[in-house]
C-alpha cells in the first residue's frame, strides 16, 4: 500500500518530505480497520496521535475511553513500523496512559524497541481532563512510571523523551534513575551493567512534581546520560538542595548544551552550584523565575564561560546591587541572547551594567523589559563605550519602563542590525514620537516595532507616516492605545504596504 492509497482512504492528513507521514486525528479509524497488515510497505517515520483522537467520558464505565484502540493495537502498528527509525508522540491522559504503556511495551517486547528514537508522551493541559478526585492534571502519574521504564530500557536507540506534565513525582524519579543506570534491563543475573538509554540527547521532565526529593533521586542516575544535550527540569518546585544534586550529576554529562529550570525555587545557592558544575560546556540556560540573587555569581570560578544565550528574568538580581554581575558579564563573551525583564535592573549602576555588556560583541538579543528604568538610567546605558558597542545588536526590549522624555534616540543607529524595537507602555508622548520617527526612518534592518499604549495622536502618526516607508523590510507595526483617531489613521494608511501588519 503506498501514500496515494492511504490519502484515497482519507487517513493520510498530512506528508513531509522525506517519507515523514503524520496520522491525524483518523488514526484511531486507521488502527481499527486492520491497515497494519499493509504498513510494511509504507515508510512511516513519525506517528502522531492527534487530540482527537481521545474520547473523554465521565462516566465509571467507559470514562476516557480510548475509540476502541487497545494496547495491542498500538504494539502491532509499532512493530509493522520497526525497520524505520520511529517519531512517536502520543500525547497522554488519564485514559490514554495506561494504554499507551501497555502498547509500547507490548512493542518492545517484541522487538520493536530499537527502532524508537523519539518518544513524546506530553500532556497537553487545556485539551486533557483533570483527574477529577485529585483535581489534579492527570497523566502517566508515578505508577505507570516504572512499568514504562522497563520498556524503555529495551529502547537502546532512544534519543528523545519527553514526560512533561505527567506529575511522575519522586517514584517516577527513582525509577529513571534506575533505568539511567541500567538497573531496569532485567539482567541482573547476567553480571554485566550496561547504562540505560545510551544515546539520550534531550530529557523533558517539566511539571512532574519532583521536588527537592525527585531531584537528589534522579541526580544519582542522571550522571549516566553522558551523550545528554538538552534536560528541561523546570516547575518542579526545586530548591537548593535538589539543584545541588543536579548539579553534581550534570557535571558529569559534558556535552549538555541547553539545561533549563524556570520557575523552581533553586536560588542563589543552587544556581551557582549549577553555574560552577556546567558553565564552562552549557550554553543555553533558562534561570527565570528562580528566587535568585546577584549572590549567585559570587565566588564562581573565573574561566571563561561558554553561555550563549541566558533568561533571568523575573529574579531578586539587583534588589541589593553587587558588581558580581558585571564581573560575570564580562566573562560571557559569546553571548548573544539576554533576558533581565523585572529584574530592578533600575538599583544597578546604568554604566557599570552598560561596560559590562560592552563586552559581549556578538549580542543580539536583549530584554530590559519592566525594570523602572527612567530615562537618566537609559542615558547612561547608551553612552559611548556602553550598550551601543554592542553592534550586533538585533533585538531590543524596553517594555513597561518610565521613558519619556526617551533620550539619546539618535544611539538607535548605532546597531545596524537592528530589526525589532519594543518601546510598549514606556508612557511615550507625541514629542518623543516626533523625535524617534526620523531616527527610526535610518534603521533599515527593521521588521517590527511596538509602540503599543504611547500617546502618538494625530502629529506623531504623520511622522511615523513619513518614516515606515523608509523602512521595507518592516512588516509588523503595534500602534494600539496611541489615540490616532480617525485622522491618524487616515495619515498612516499611504504608508501601509499590504505585507505589512498594523
């Protein structure tokens, strides 16, 4: 049977090139009309299990019934699928988890496991129930936890797993520990110790309930997954404690690259713990919303560090301003994306901040978002010698900060590459538009501005008119709240090009 066949029968809902085939929400009708006999002659290398797939029933007799697809059902697809290197995400649920368990270990059991290289068993919140005695998102949960990981130890090509709100709790942890370390192969007796899931690149363990508890527990295997490039542990309400277990681990796993833990409640303890044990090989780090302080960079060692892209937004930083940053700035000279967005960036000292990241030319990205910034802060930070030595600079943020009278607009040329500007709810006036539009009208590499709840009025929305058209490759203009009135638009519309979005 080839993909022309599987269209005419309506349960082909999408290709890719490369012989990729998604099975959409037809893919239950698919499995019950006894296809699988055929799929051997169809190179199947990603299947998704859409949504719709699931039926959701209250009742106790068939509440979450799964359309009728049973675990053998999903065994026998997957083993008909296992001379290709297999996609699967199955998004999970109350009433779909046990199912999909059961079917993938069905599959491995017959010798279907190897082919797996990416497994993403997610739950979607929004589309999936909440498990109505607990009221609590339901999903895989601690107790299937262990029976999955018995399969997945036979999945020894496994690059890709992701459990990301399946709130496996601390018995979930300790049991992929044990398969990271081996120990749920089933060979005790055989005398050889062999690491599980040799060649994972990217765990996504978010939202699973871990705590400090399922953290230490999972450090002691985690060491283990030596090929590890990618590991998502954040909303798992960390802290210290279970950060410095990670931290001990992942010092062991030197190739991850991107490590990130957003809203766990490590502080500055456990993120420099994690600093000192990773900074010099991990270069993506996501630290928002972690109860840090400038502390954290405290006593770290002096190497260089490899970070290239670093999110600290919504953290204590400069509550008690310390020059540890800006020593620490200074040693991340290939970054190029950084988030301080409400940080108090405003109790830091505007030009030991600005002479800090002068120091990291090949910096694109920056956010300064909703920091108090007033506009004798902002002076500063563009002086010579400060933030306009960053000429790679691409992305600005300056969102939610007091700014007007905004000063030194002229300082906009000084990053030629510069192709969005958020300048929204910064309390702009007319007079700051009439003296931004001429200078905006010279950055050519713009594609998006956000000039949402400034008071432009009618003036400002005639200097803007005169400056887009200056600008061809912009293509997004946010003017919301700007009293323009109907003349104001009037004056804008000329200028519009129909790529562009108002």
């Amino acid at each position: 049977m080839d993909l022309q066949r599987l269209a005419s029968l309506g349960l082909l809902t999408r290709t890719w090139p490369a012989d990729r085939v998604l099975l959409g929400t037809r893919v239950c009708k698919w499995l019950n009309l006894e296809l699988t006999s055929h799929v051997q002659d169809v190179s199947i290398m990603s299947l998704h299990v859409d949504p719709g797939d699931f039926d959701f029933s209250t009742t106790q007799s068939d509440k979450g019934a799964y359309k009728g697809v049973r675990a053998e059902h999903i065994a026998h697809t997957l083993g008909k699928l296992s001379k290709n290197a297999l996609t699967l995400v199955f998004p999970t649920s109350l009433a779909a988890s046990s199912t999909l368990v059961q079917g993938i270990s069905g599959a491995v059991a017959n010798g279907s496991g190897s082919a797996i290289v990416h497994l993403d068993l997610t739950l979607q919140l929004g589309v999936y129930p909440y498990d109505y005695e607990t009221g609590a998102p339901s999903g895989i949960g601690p107790g299937l936890v262990a029976d999955l990981c018995h399969a997945l130890a036979r999945c020894e090509n496994l690059q890709y797993l992701s459990l990301r709100c399946n709130k496996i709790g601390v018995p979930g942890a300790e049991s992929l520990a044990r398969l990271f370390q081996g120990g749920s192969r089933g060979e005790e007796g055989s005398g050889v110790r062999r690491a599980g899931l040799p060649v994972l690149t990217h765990l996504d363990l978010s939202d699973n309930g871990l705590m400090n508890a399922g953290a230490t527990k999972l450090a002691e295997g985690l060491g283990e997954c030596c090929s590890l490039t990618h590991l998502d542990v954040g909303l798992n309400k960390i802290g210290a404690d279970g950060a410095i277990a990670l931290a001990t681990a992942l010092a062991k796993c030197l190739n991850l690259e991107r490590f990130e833990t957003r809203k766990n409640f490590i502080e500055s303890e456990g993120a420099r713990a994690l600093f000192e044990a990773c900074g010099s090989s991990t270069k993506h780090w996501n630290l928002s919303d972690t109860r840090t302080t400038a502390e954290m960079f405290s006593s770290l060692p002096t190497n260089q560090l490899a970070i290239t892209h670093l999110d600290l937004r919504r953290n204590f930083l400069f509550e008690n301003p310390r020059e540890e940053f800006s020593a620490f700035l200074r040693r991340c000279s290939y970054l190029t994306f950084l988030n301080l967005e409400d940080c108090s960036l405003v109790k830091a000292d505007a030009r030991a901040v600005g002479a800090s990241l002068s120091t990291c030319p090949l910096l694109t990205h920056l956010s300064l978002a909703a920091n108090s910034l007033h506009p004798d802060w902002l002076h500063s930070l563009l002086l010579p010698g400060a933030l306009p030595e960053c000429t790679a600079l691409a992305h600005l943020t300056l969102s939610s900060n007091p700014l007007s009278p905004f000063p030194a607009a002229s300082s906009l040329l000084s990053w030629p590459e510069l192709a969005s500007l958020s300048l929204a709810q910064c309390a702009l006036t007319c007079a700051d538009i009439l003296q931004l539009a001429p200078v905006l009208a010279r950055c050519s590499s713009l594609t998006l501005l956000n000039l949402n709840h400034s008071a432009s009025g009618v003036a400002g929305a005639k200097a803007l008119a005169h400056a887009i058209p200056l600008l061809p490759k912009l293509t997004e203009l946010s003017l919301q709240m700007n009293g323009l009135g109907a003349e104001g638009i009037e004056a804008l519309s000329p200028s519009l090009s129909p790529s562009l979005s108002p």
